[in-house]
C-alpha cells in the first residue's frame, strides 16, 4: 500500500470497508457498490485513505474518489472531464481541465 493516511493498525481497505459499515443506509449501499465497480473494472486498483478520512482508488494516479455526505456520494473522477461521455454517466463539473464528478443523490425516499 502506498503511504496515504490509513493507520498503521487498519489498511485503506479495512477503513473503507468500516466507512460503508457506519453509514448503514443508502449511502454505505452505494459506496459499496461503486467500489465493488471499481475493482471489477480494474483488478490492480489500490484502495487508499487520504485527506483525513476520504477512500481513494489509484492505479498508476488517482482514479477516483468517493466521499458521502447527507444527501449525496460524490465520486470525483481525476481524468473524467477529459474523456468524452455520450451516454451522459457524469453529471456534474464537466467543464472542468482535469477532473469531474459523479453525484448518486439519494433515491425514492425524502
């Protein structure tokens, strides 16, 4: 693992799997699949903590990001602005050089 700011007693994958546990609803459900996403799209994935407490995937670079907040789980996609998106899949900050984000907004229910 590379040096992010995971403890020395839990790995980046245990952190994050611990962030999915204490959500405990949709948000948790989302953040989990993502990852489970993630990591069939791409095997070699590394699954890192940084910024105090955010899961990050890198392979060679930062993939992405995945952070929840009350009514949204945020992936920011350090590359994504930069690829074309015909069907739409990124649906905020697309003007931006570098990077672009992916919002799953809490469904069905207020």
């Amino acid at each position: 693992m590379k040096k992010s700011d995971a403890s020395e007693d839990q790995s980046a994958a245990q952190l994050i799997t611990k962030r999915i546990a204490d959500l405990g609803d949709w948000r948790g459900e989302t953040l989990s699949r993502m990852s489970k996403l993630i990591k069939e799209a791409d095997p070699d994935v590394v699954e890192e903590w940084k910024w105090m407490g955010t899961p990050t995937w890198s392979h060679d670079g930062i993939l992405c990001t995945g952070e929840s907040y009350k009514k949204v789980v945020k992936h920011t996609f350090a590359k994504g602005a930069s690829l074309k998106d015909p069907a739409r899949l990124f649906n905020s900050s697309l003007d931006g050089n570098v990077r672009s984000r992916d919002r799953h907004p809490r469904r069905g229910r207020s």
